[in-house]
C-alpha cells in the first residue's frame, strides 16, 4: 500500500472515531435529552391550569408588537378552540403546548409550522393579511385519530 493512501486511510479512521468519541460525550453530558432550548415549559398535566392555557383562544392585546394572542392547547386528536375567527390585517402571536404527546401545528400554505412538545410551550408570530380560511392540521403523527386532527382559522374583515 502507498504511504499516502495509508496517511487518507489513518485520516478518515481518526475522524470517525473523535466523531464517535463526541457524540457519546455530548449524548452522555446531556442526559439523552433535547439541549436547553430557552422555551419556556408547564406541567403538562395541568396545563388547564395554567396562564394563559386556562382560556384557549384569541385574546386582544394592548402595548405589544402585535394586536392578539392566539392560545392553542392540542391533546388526543383536537386542538382547543377549534374554530377561530381573526381580523384581516392583524398581527397574531400563537402560543401552543401539547397535553398528551408530540403533535405539530402547521398551516398549509403560509409558513407557519410547529412542533408542539408536552409541556414545551412554542410561539411564533404572524400577520394575517388576506381573508379567508386556513386549515390548521397535525403534521406530527399522534395516535389513530391523527388523520382527523384538525381546525380552522377564519380571516373576516375588521368590524
């Protein structure tokens, strides 16, 4: 064997394994579990008792950077509420948890789309500026019922 293809081969050996020296380290120091993400996390056995998951739904802010906050709560195969109407043009914070286990939260065509975590509480901002209905699915699969996970988000002019 040449003395460089032997040099390549010790190279590539020696990446692999502090690749796998690494990864065990990193997968021990953390405990197997996902890195600290800085969300924030509820019990999720009592989420309903917990603010603002208490009252699922659409809530006007006042002094924010957007107009309302959308509490969404997903558990076995519905989301709570499950119909929302919200006003054309406005900025929208969701906020979202899962009570049971991992569900998604996505609205096809726009480009929001969350993994909802037990306990785990997501967040993302959006601004809805053309009326009409958006289907809101589970793109994480759940359970049986997964197919049936859904609701809608209406888009209605401002009153």
């Amino acid at each position: 064997m040449h003395k460089y293809e032997k040099l390549w081969l010790s190279v590539g050996t020696a990446s692999l394994a502090l690749f796998l020296i690494i990864l065990i380290i990193t997968g021990l120091h953390n405990g197997h579990k996902p890195a600290a993400s800085g969300r924030a996390y509820v019990n999720p056995d009592k989420v309903e008792q917990i603010e603002p998951f208490i009252k699922p739904g659409l809530h006007k802010v006042d002094g924010k950077d957007y107009d309302y906050e959308l509490v969404i709560v997903a558990s076995a195969f519905n989301y709570q509420p499950g119909k929302i109407e919200i006003p054309k043009g406005s900025k929208v914070k969701i906020i979202a948890t899962s009570k049971d286990t991992l569900h998604g939260f996505s609205l096809p065509g726009t480009n929001v789309n969350m993994m909802l975590e037990p306990g785990h509480i997501s967040e993302y901002s959006k601004t809805f500026n053309h009326k009409g209905e958006y289907l809101i699915i589970c793109n994480e699969y759940c359970g049986v019922g997964h197919a049936d996970m859904k609701s809608m988000i209406k888009v209605v002019d401002k009153k």
